[in-house]
C-alpha cells in the first residue's frame, strides 16, 4: 500500500530522526500503549534527550510501562543514568518487588557498562 498508515511507533520513530523532542515528550502523558511505543522507539537513539524521556517513563505509575523502560535503558542507557533509577527506586514502596526488582537489575546492568 502506498499510503498506509504508521503505527505509533514508526512515527515517533522518525519524530527521532528529526529530533523533534519537544512533541515525543508528550507522549510520556499520553496512553499506556502509546507509552509503550515511545519506550520502545527510544530504543533508536542513545541521546540524552532520549534517555531524559526514558528516565520519565521509568517513574510511570504503569507497571508495563516501567517494564519496557527498564529493557529499552539496558540497551541505551550508561553508568550515568543510574542516580535516576536509585531515586525512582526509593520512592517505591517495598511491598513493588517486581518493579524494585527491575529497577534494581537494570541499575546493575547499566554498572557493568563502566
């Protein structure tokens, strides 16, 4: 198809590409699955603006949000991120294990980059 139409994926894929930062940082408000996507394309730059909006997501409310997060940091994010996700993980009540654990895991993955 000649025009078919771009999941939200590919468009904030090329939002990207032309580092239009200021209009993908709204999806971090937007919907669960439009957060996803946005994790997911983040994955396609290892800038600062990028890891910024990631560390945003990384702090949802959303457990699969933070899931996605945390996969797409171990692939982009640095030894320098991880006083983010420590303060994230702080604010976490003890009784979120899975998410403390996955805070925790990428933490040390992103320390094993130094």
């Amino acid at each position: 198809m000649l025009f078919a139409k771009k999941t939200p994926e590919e468009k904030m894929e090329k939002m990207i590409k032309r580092n239009d930062w200021g209009e993908l940082s709204q999806y971090v408000f937007d919907t669960k699955e439009n957060k996803l996507a946005l994790a997911k394309a983040l994955a396609k730059s290892d800038s600062q603006q990028s890891i910024d909006l990631l560390l945003r997501l990384a702090d949802d409310k959303d457990e699969d949000v933070v899931f996605a997060t945390c996969e797409t940091l171990r692939q982009v994010g640095d030894d320098h991120d991880t006083a983010d996700l420590l303060t994230i993980l702080q604010k976490l009540p003890q009784s979120e294990t899975k998410l403390r654990d996955e805070i925790s895991r990428t933490v040390a993955e992103l320390h094993k980059r130094m």
